[in-house]
C-alpha cells in the first residue's frame, strides 16, 4: 500500500520550501496572460450595457469600424434580445492599441428600450416587482424544504430560545488579473489560447465546441495567473470573443476585462439572509432549529448555502430560495456559501450560549462531533489567551473595548481522479515533471518539484516542472475545490516512484545487487546491503544513454484524504466613540492533513484569513436601486483589505494524518463567525449583518443607550 | 525653448506641441479624468486632435525612443510600448491592477520616488530615472527586499508582487529599520488579493536587516 512514509523518514515532504517560481515573480519576469505580447497582437475591448435591463432594438458599429486602427467589430448579442445586468455584453472591438479600441467603443451606437429592474433582494421581492426570469414563476425560485426530527417537540424541550435574522452582503473576487485571454489562431484549424483561468483543460475543451474543433488542436497555456478566487473556469462570452476576433482579423488579440466589468460580470459570492430560531436544552444541547433563508446570485441561482452548519441539531426545518436580481451571475467563490453559513451558525450558537449562561467554548464542545475540531478548540484557546475573555460581555472599560470570539468549518479537499502525469529522467541526470494542472498562486508546480525530489533523492530546484499548458495532453481538473493538490499529488508520487524503479533496473547490475535493495540517498543510489556500493545520480543516468526513462502515475485512494476541519479564534478592539472596529489578532487552527509544504501552506491559510477578515468588516456590493447600477465597481470605494487591516495572524497547520488534504478555501470560512462574536464580546450589542463597519457599530452602540 | 525642455530631449515643447495638434474632436473624451487639474489636460480639453511625438525615456539605465500620445500612461509605454526601431519595450512585470491610482501594482521608481505608473503620463517622464521592477536586481545578484520575499513567500500567485516589492526597496531607502507600523504605512498604498501581507512584513523586516 502506498503511503507518504513518517515524518521522520521525509528530507523534503512537511518542510518549508521556498516556491519555485519565486524568483520569476520578484524580478517581474513571470508572464501572465496579461503580460503576452505577440507579434502584431491587437487589444480587445467590449461594449458592455449601461444599463441593468433592456431590449437591445439596434447596434450601429459602422463609425466604429471606420476608426483607423480598428481591425475587427462584432456584435455579442442579437437584435431582440435582452440584456439582464448592468455589464452584459454587447459588442466588442479589436484595434491596433488598447487606446483605439477604447475609442472604438465610444463609437458603437447601440438603441435600447429599457425594462423595469431589480437589483436588490427587497425590491426583487416586493409585491408586483417586475418579473425579471421568464423561466421562474416570480422572482424566487421553488423554495428547497428540509425536515428533520420533529420541530415541535424540539422546541417543547428547548429551555433557551433565540430568534434572529442574519445577513451577509454580496462580495465580488477581486482578482487582479482580471479575467482574460490572448487568442491566436496559426491556421484555421489551430488555436492557441493564453487564459487566466483555474481550468486549462476546462478551457481547452471549452474552445474546441465552439469552434467545433477537435480538443487536440486548441492550446491553452496559463504558466502564472493572477488570482481565480473560483470565478475562473470558463472563457466565458470573453474569451469566445477574443478567439472570434483574432479569427477576423488574422491577428494574436489580447482582451482581458476592465476593473469595472471585473466586478460587474465575472462573478461574485451571493448574498444570504437567514431568519432563525433555534433552542436549546438547559445541559447545553442544540435542540430545534427553524430557519427561513434566501439569497441571490444576480441573474442566476446558486445562492446555496448550509444551514444548520457544523454543529448538529435534532430537530430541524429550512427553507431556502433563491431570489433573482438584475445583476451579474454569481461564481463560486473560496469555500462557496460556507463563510455566510458559518457566520450564521457562529452567531447564533453565541447567543444560545449566552442565554444558558455557558461559555460559548464549552456550549461548541457539546454540539460539535468533529474530534479534531475538539482537539483544535483547545489549541486554539490556548493561542489567543480565551481566559483573557469578557465573561461578560462589553464590561471592558475605556473607550476601547476588546473582545474575542470564535468561529468553525469544515471542507473536503480529498482530491479525485483524471489526472495525468509524466516523470522523465534524462541520461544528463535532468528530471522532469508534467501534468496539465495549473499554479493559480498556491504553489502546485512547488508541491510537484517537493514530490519528484523526495523520490528521487534530488533537490526541489532539480526538477523542471511544467503545469498549465494543454499541450503535453496530459489532463488534470481544475483548481476548485481545494481539490489541485491531493488529486495531482497522488499521481506524481506514483509517477516518480515508477521512474525510480525503471532506474533501479537498469543499474542494479553495475551495482551488482537485486533491485530491491537498491534506494536514493541525497544525489546519489546505494545498496542497502552494502552501502559502500554508492553510485551518484549523475552517474546512475549517465547509464541510460540515449534513451530516457519516462513513466505515467496512477490516482491513489489512500495518499489523500478528505474533510478539513478548522476553528479561529479572534480578538478585536472597537473604538466606542468612532465606531472603528480593528482585529487585533487571528488564530486560524486549520486541518491541512499532511502538508506537502509547510511554507505555503501557511501563506494559504493566511491569505483564507485575510479574505475572510474581509468579508467580515469591508467588503460589500453596493446596487442602487434607482439606476440599476453597482455603485462601487473599483478599487477604490469597494474595499479589499489593505496593510492597515490586518492583524497578527498566528496559522497553525494542524496536521492529522499523512494524507494529503487540500487547503485553498477552508481557511476563510471561520472569520467572519470569529469576528463578529469578538465584537459582541468587546461591546455588548451583536452586529447580525456583514460587513460590520463602523456605522452599524455606532448606531447598534446608540439603540442599545436608548 | 525652455532649459528643462531641452534637457528632456524633445523637439518640441510640450505646451507648443498640445497647441498645435489641429482641431479633431476626440480628445476632450479621450484624456483620462487623472489628468484634469493638470497643466496638460486643461490644454487638451481645449480640443485638439490625438497626435503623437517621440520622446526618449530612461528606464533601467537603458535610453528609449518611444512615440506617445498626450494620454499614453508611463505604464502603457512600459507594458505595451515599442521603440522606434520596432522593438517591444516589453517591461510587464508593472501591472495594470485598478488603473487610478488605488492598488499599487503598477509602482514603479522615478528619480527613487515610488510613482503610480497608471497615474503618470509618459510625458513626464522624460528626463527623468526611471526603475521598474525589472531594474532593481544587479545582474543576478537579487535586491535584499526581493531574496527575502522569496525567503518568507511573501507572495503567491504574484501578480501584485512586483509592486509590491518596488513599495518595499523605496520604503527601505527612505527608512532603514522600520517598525511594523512603519512597513504598513509604507506599504499602504498596495494591495494584495491572495493575501500575503504578515509575510511581506516578515520579508520587509528582514530584508532591513541585510541592507
Ligand atoms: S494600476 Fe496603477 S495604482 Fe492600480
Ligand atoms: S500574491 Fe496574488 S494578489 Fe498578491
């Protein structure tokens, strides 16, 4: 059975290892699909609609055409047809600068007859509110029933009750690269695509319809994105429209997608409200719950979320809907509903905690059945000092008051199959790795180069690894999920271990030993038996001539693992007068399984963190309902955490086991729950509703005067 | 002819050639609403049509000759420029993040000053030090700040890294041993999506030490 080995056996696996493409990316010289630059490559750009709902009656691109520079102008959508949110697109231009094809665009007259709208949830669901999906029967979908238990008899039994209406706003993920690709077709029958996707299979395949292409003649290369979040696996309408117009105009055309339409089109996480109540027994046990809940996901549905979340109740009842709005179509995005979930029920079990007079702590340790979320309350506790805690919460003195809080979730991350993978080992000692996964940023292609290394008794810096490029054929999913590592992981391990054995074959005569006493020390291959029998690896390939040894890897069940569990604890300082809310620090104890690499693995849970520090206290889509538009597409007014947000972050890579578990999106789920009960801890007066900025503080701290 | 004029090479003023571009119709539109306030957007806002000249810039101790537009950015000379004997100019390790002014991803150093290449006009930069992020390292000797972010992985997918590290280098040359509140008010002026900060300060604090 194949297995990691022990801790103690790794020279490599469970270190912290500086990635690979470090140095690329500190002297600027990893290029991004943005940073491509063809020879005689035109700039892209695309009309988008002004307006959140309309009939398009009519597209005059000729002026546009006759700009000089302008080499291609196409519609994006027929005459008749109607636009659903502000964004969607309507034409697009390639010119021979990004500054022509602007221009270009000013000069698309485009006749529209507009349409009521609806862009937020309270308008969308207001008696008489313009219908706005022909498909729907109004503006909320079936609602999606769960029964469980007998409600009434759970609340009979319940000594405590709480019932409360939670909320958290619309993010959008912010990448920034923005989305986008560089299309260049060599003949027509084949296209080379530059994306910045999380999918270069995904995309490849995605190509290759609309063109109606055979897979093989569509490349798509992504050697460094910059940032996914989720809202990344597909060209979408762009993508499509960068391939069309270097196909008219026999040009290489880079589109990649404004700041703007970045917020407006290329994803978001939906909304959630829930209305609660819950009860609970005098000893402590979650008993009955009763939850109405909804969200929305622009145009699309996909505002799911779970509630009850981690912690187990008996008795339950939820109902669910999605509400439609004219905005753009949510995305999964990091751990998708879970942050708003775990928000939810973080809260709530505080104010059932605080009417039984119970610790939260302990009042979490009676509903909670995960053991290593047991193992991990502990340690986190100890991390931020929980007897430092307000037993009573907002008596701190001063105008400052602090508190703390804390918060769960759970993701799988176990990894599956379809992933394909070469180990080569060349007769100049050289290695490669190849699989058709991609580095969105967590270090994949670093994670390989660990794996092949301990194999193979090499360096990480040894191994020349290639991801993201369809070219090699050879397929593996896309990073979502948390699913990249555990399911390449497995593969490439099998992979360099079968190398390894068709090495030890070939050179188990010139050591004069049976194969399988043969093993890698650190650059070079013994003899177990007899370890004066040493050969270097240098050596050991300079055997193989001309010819290499290449061998593919198989998926294997028992290297990965799913279910992460993980629980934050947060201590913040709010300021009573201003309002101003400061996370003081973070305690992320995060279930990583075995962490391939320690380093970046940290810098993962980190970057969980921050996003979810984000969601907790800045980030939020603003609709007005009178225009229809997003009032804050930009960096500016759509706030995303910067230096002076973020606290001390202590991540403790809590590992279980030595299966591998991905990582990517649990660690933002706890945040904002820890968060938002610190708050309560510092002030007394619970915030039910994200972002918690420092108008609802002051007005929460003024009703509670009153 | 002014001094300073000359000293930035052009054969033309800037003032004289915005007056006498012709009369088009485009360019009130077209100038980017950064400028308005400035010496340059008041006389384009005039009307004149987008003409162009050559202007030399130093970027990377290296002199190119560049044709530019009124509007054309620093950044889109860096990023999307060709020199006048048709080679890209092909700097993209600046991105283009937010485009005003907000992200820091395009930093770059003019005359050791850290400078929002989204924000400056290729114009203004004549005669002037240019450092981008491709200038900073010696050869392949890295720059202190950009070993230690490798060092600590103060960065992931890397897209902000570059501006980022430009920020740090300046904040460093300014300062020498910063305090943690120090590198945060350095560094506040860019943003990073993955979330790399507190290893970015661990890199800034260490990189401090090895200047
Ligand atoms: S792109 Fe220049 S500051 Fe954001
Ligand atoms: S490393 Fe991805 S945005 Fe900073």
């Amino acid at each position: 059975m194949a297995s990691w080995g022990e801790a103690s056996e790794s020279r490599l696996i469970g270190k912290r290892i500086t990635r690979l493409s470090g140095k690329d990316k500190v002297t600027g010289k990893a290029k991004y699909t943005f940073d491509i630059n063809r020879p005689g490559m035109l700039y892209g750009r695309i009309l988008r609609s002004d307006v959140a709902h309309a009939t398009v009656m009519g597209i005059d691109m000729s002026e546009a055409e006759a700009l000089p520079g302008v080499k291609a102008v196409i519609p994006l959508i027929e005459i008749g047809n109607k636009l659903r949110y502000q964004g969607q697109e309507i034409a697009a231009v390639a010119a021979e600068t990004d500054d022509i094809a602007k221009d270009a665009i000013r000069l698309i007259h485009v006749d529209l007859e507009e349409l009521p709208h609806v862009v937020t949830e309270a308008d969308a669901m207001a008696d008489g509110a313009p219908q706005i999906r022909d498909d729907w029967a109004s503006n909320q979908s079936e609602p999606n029933i769960r029964e469980d238990g007998n409600l009434e008899a759970g609340f009979a039994e319940a000594a405590v009750e709480v019932e409360a209406t939670y909320h958290t706003a619309v993010q959008t993920h912010v990448c920034l690269e923005t989305h986008g690709h560089v299309a260049e077709w060599e003949d027509e029958q084949n296209l080379t695509v530059w994306a910045s996707t999380q999918g270069v299979f995904g995309v490849r395949n995605d190509f290759a319809q609309h063109f109606e292409l055979p897979a093989n003649q569509v490349r798509v290369i992504t050697e460094h994105m910059g940032g996914g979040f989720g809202s990344k696996f597909s060209p979408g309408v762009e993508g499509h429209a960068a391939a069309e117009l270097s196909r008219i105009s026999g040009k290489a055309v880079k589109l990649m997608l404004t700041r703007k339409a970045e917020h407006l089109v290329a994803g978001n996480r939906p909304s959630m409200t829930q209305h609660v109540r819950a009860g609970a027994t005098r000893d402590g046990r979650l008993i009955a719950y009763d939850m109405k809940g909804h969200g929305t996901g622009g145009i699309s549905s996909g505002a799911g979320f779970q509630a009850p979340y981690v912690y187990h109740v008996p008795n339950l009842r939820t109902e669910k809907v999605n509400v439609a709005t004219n905005a753009g179509n949510q995305r999964a995005m990091r751990a998708p509903g879970h942050p708003q979930a775990s928000f939810a029920m973080d809260s709530l079990m505080d104010e059932l905690a605080e009417k039984l007079g119970m610790n939260p702590l302990e009042f979490r340790r009676i509903n909670d059945a995960n053991e290593v979320r047991q193992a991990q309350y502990t340690l986190g506790a100890q991390e931020i000092g929980w007897h430092r805690r307000n037993s009573v919460a907002g008596s701190g003195t001063g105008v400052k008051k602090r508190g703390m809080g804390l918060g769960s979730g759970l993701w799988g991350g176990g990894g599956g199959r379809g992933t394909e993978a070469r180990v080569t080992i060349n007769s100049d000692g050289t290695v490669e790795a190849v699989t058709g996964t991609q580095d969105i940023g967590t270090g994949v292609r670093t994670v390989i180069a660990i794996i092949v290394a301990e194999e193979l008794g090499l360096a990480p810096t040894d191994i020349m690894v290639t991801v993201g490029d369809s070219q090699p054929g050879l397929p593996s999913g896309g990073s979502g999920g948390s699913q990249t590592t555990p399911s390449v992981a497995p593969v490439i391990k099998t992979a360099a271990a079968a190398a390894k054995q068709k090495l030890f074959e070939r050179i188990a005569p010139l050591l004069d030993a049976p194969v399988g006493d043969l093993r890698v020390g650190t650059g070079t291959i013994y003899v177990v038996s007899d370890r004066t029998k040493t050969i270097t690896w240098q050596q050991a390939a300079g055997q193989l001539g001309m010819e290499s040894i290449s061998e593919g890897g198989q998926w294997d069940e028992e290297l990965r693992q799913n279910g992460a569990a993980g629980t934050q604890f947060a201590e913040v300082e709010v300021d009573t007068e201003t309002g101003a809310l400061k996370v003081i620090k973070i305690v992320a104890v995060q279930d990583c399984g075995l962490a391939i690499n320690r380093l970046t693995t940290e810098s993962q849970i980190n970057g969980g963190v921050i996003m979810g520090l984000g969601q907790a206290i800045l980030e939020e889509r603003f609709m007005d309902p009178y225009t229809g538009r997003m009032l804050n597409a930009n960096l500016e007014d759509y706030k995303v955490p910067g230096t002076f947000e973020i606290p001390e972050i202590k991540s403790i890579v809590f590992d279980t086991h030595r299966k591998v578990t991905g990582v990517g999106e649990p660690p933002c789920i706890p945040t904002p729950g820890a968060i938002a009960n610190a708050v309560y801890n510092a002030i007394g007066v619970r915030i039910r509703e994200l972002p918690i900025t420092s108008d609802k503080i002051l007005t929460a701290l003024v009703e509670k005067k009153a | 002819m002014s001094d300073k004029e000359k000293k930035q090479g052009t054969n033309i003023s800037r003032r004289n050639f915005l007056k006498g571009v012709g009369t088009g119709t485009v360019a009130a539109t077209v100038v980017p609403s950064v400028l308005i306030g400035s010496e340059q957007a008041a006389e384009a806002q005039e009307g004149g049509a987008i003409s162009s000249a050559t202007i030399q810039l130093n970027i990377n101790e290296k002199s190119y000759e560049v044709e530019v537009e009124a509007r054309t950015t620093l950044l889109t000379v860096l990023r999307d420029g060709m020199d006048t004997s048709g080679n890209n100019v092909d700097l993209t390790g600046a991105k283009l993040i937010c485009d005003r002014g907000e992200c820091g991803g395009c930093t770059v150093m003019v005359d050791g000053q850290t400078v929002y290449a989204c924000m400056m006009l290729a114009m203004d930069a004549q005669g002037k030090k240019i450092t981008t992020i491709e200038g900073l390292a010696n050869g392949d000797d890295l720059h202190p700040v950009q070993d230690a972010f490798i060092q600590h992985d103060a960065l992931m997918c890397g897209f902000c890294t570059p501006g980022f590290v430009v920020s740090s280098a300046a904040l460093l040359n300014e300062n020498k041993t910063p305090s943690l509140d120090e590198i945060k008010d350095g560094l506040s002026g860019n943003t990073c999506r993955c979330g790399t900060y507190p290893f970015i300060f661990d890199a800034v604090k260490t990189a401090s030490r090895k200047m």
